[in-house]
C-alpha cells in the first residue's frame, strides 16, 4: 500500500478522501491549513478525520517550503486545495502550483488534482485559475490526473439552506442540467485513478443521476415541506441585478456570480457511485427542523 498525502484534508471532498484511502489500507498524511478542523464534523454530513488519519501536517499552502515539508514522504499527492474565500489565482493556482512541485521533490508517482468541469479556456475568475494550473501541470515531471467534478453534494446543500427560507432563486434557464457527486463517490473515484498503473486522461465526474436545476429546487423544497416564494432571475445582466437586488440586497452580487458562474451551461459528468441526492436531502433536513 501507499503513502497518501492529502491537501486540504478538511474539505467537504478531502474528508472523504482520507476515509477511503485508509479504508483502502494506505497510509495517509491529512495536509490541512488549521489543524482543529480535522477534530470535528465538515460541513453536509463530511466526517472528522484525526481519528483516522495517520498523520496530520499544518501547512499554509502558499508557502513552497510548508507544501514540501506537508507532503515529505508521499508516494501519491491528492489535491482537493480550492479558494475557501480567499484569493482564487493565489490558492487554486499558485498553491496546486506549489503542491505539484513538493510532489516532484517527495518523489510521488502520481499527482491527482481537483478541477471543476467548468474550468475551461476562457473562464473567469477561481475557474480561470483552475484552467490555468492544468495547463501549468502539463509541464510537470509528475504524473497528473486531472478529475473535473460536475459538483459536490455540499454544493447542493446550499440549494437546501435556500428552499428553507422565505425565497428561493431560479437561474435564466432553470433547465440547466447536473450531476452533482457526493464526496464518498467522488473520493473512490479519484482513489481508483491514483492507484492505476498509468495515469488515466483528464476526466469528469458526476453523481448517477441527472437533474435541471429546476428539479434540483424543487426537491429540496419537497424534503423540508416549505412553501418559499421562487423568484426567477431574468437575466445576467443589469434586469437581473436589479431583481436579485430586490430580494437579497448587498447578497445581489453573490448570487449572480454564482448563477452565471455554474448555472449558465450544463455541467454533467461521467456517472459514478451510488449516492442519491434525494437521500442526502432527507439525510440533512435535520439541520433545518432543530
């Protein structure tokens, strides 16, 4: 078995990739940036991971010298490092950046990195930086698996937290189709990969069943039996700015960006695992009944 390091252990996907790993029998070094989170449960139902990793490293992945010292030791290096609020081309670019090449003075044979599957030429902000480190990681000695998630359970956790207040948003085109995985899934799947014997080609990855974000909502409002009021954003542009603005206030801008950012086009990836997000939904709606 290998030697695991895992950046961003205490992600809602990091989590799950520490689980499978050392369920695997491998070896695994939780590279985290606060060492306290491994102690307690991520966020949409992620389990706590110092309990079952075997090692824990505090890193702040911007820093080269931290990232070789996180990831000394590894035969595998699996990043599931993203922008958490910060700056998006210092952490999704230059920390990946830093972390492929810890990788190559480690030794590690395989490097697995977390895309989204809609980072791709021309995008903009934390998904133009994305693009940007798997062009960057063509350049590297190692070898790169780049796995492009359609989107995680935890994303969708977000449209349940929305169902349960007075108003909900539809995109432009609520027909926008999905497949967002769960972290266990996608963790299995990026575990086959880096256990392969050759590096498989880029890839996607999405959950067994395919939504529009319109059945998405409706699903989440189903499972907590809300009756909130849906507003319809016309457009991305200034109509839309001023419908959002009407509702969400000083949030307008947010959630613009995050419509036009992941629900302006289709986003489906290849089916894996056997999570369903309507048990997920029913599984969090505890959270929201307390």
């Amino acid at each position: 078995m290998a030697t695991i390091a895992v950046a961003g252990a205490t992600g809602y996907a990091g989590r799950y990739l520490v689980h499978r790993a050392h369920d695997r029998g491998h070896r695994v070094i939780a590279c985290v940036r606060d060492e306290v989170k491994t102690r307690i449960p991520g966020k949409a139902g992620a389990p706590s991971i110092s309990h079952i990793a075997d090692d824990i490293r505090v890193a702040d992945f911007t820093d080269r010298a931290a990232c070789a010292t996180a990831v000394a030791g590894a035969d595998i290096v699996i990043s599931a490092v993203g922008r958490a609020g910060g700056d998006g081309w210092a952490i999704d670019f230059g920390a990946n950046v830093n972390l492929l090449a810890a990788a190559g003075q480690a030794g590690a044979t395989r490097f697995v990195y977390i895309n989204s599957l809609n980072a791709t030429p021309g995008a903009v902000g934390g998904l133009a930086a994305k693009a940007a480190f798997v062009h960057a990681s063509q350049l590297s000695p190692v070898d790169t698996v780049i796995a492009s998630p359609s989107g995680f359970f935890s994303d969708m956790a977000g449209v349940l937290r929305q169902a349960a207040g007075e108003t909900v948003f539809l995109p432009p085109d609520p027909d926008i189709r999905l497949n967002p995985v769960h972290g266990a899934d996608l963790a299995d799947t990026l575990l086959d990969a880096a256990e392969s014997e050759i590096a498989p080609e880029p890839f996607t990855v999405g959950g067994p069943d395919i939504f529009t974000y319109g059945q998405i909502l409706d699903m989440a409002i189903t499972s907590l039996g809300t009756d909130p009021t849906i507003v319809r954003v016309p457009d991305f542009g200034d109509k839309g700015r001023d419908v959002v603005a009407a509702v969400a206030g000083d949030r307008a801008p947010m959630w613009l960006k995050m419509m036009e950012t992941y629900l302006s086009r289709d986003a489906i990836g290849e089916p894996h695992g056997t999570h369903h997000l309507k048990d997920f939904f029913d599984d969090q709606r505890g959270a929201f009944h307390e």
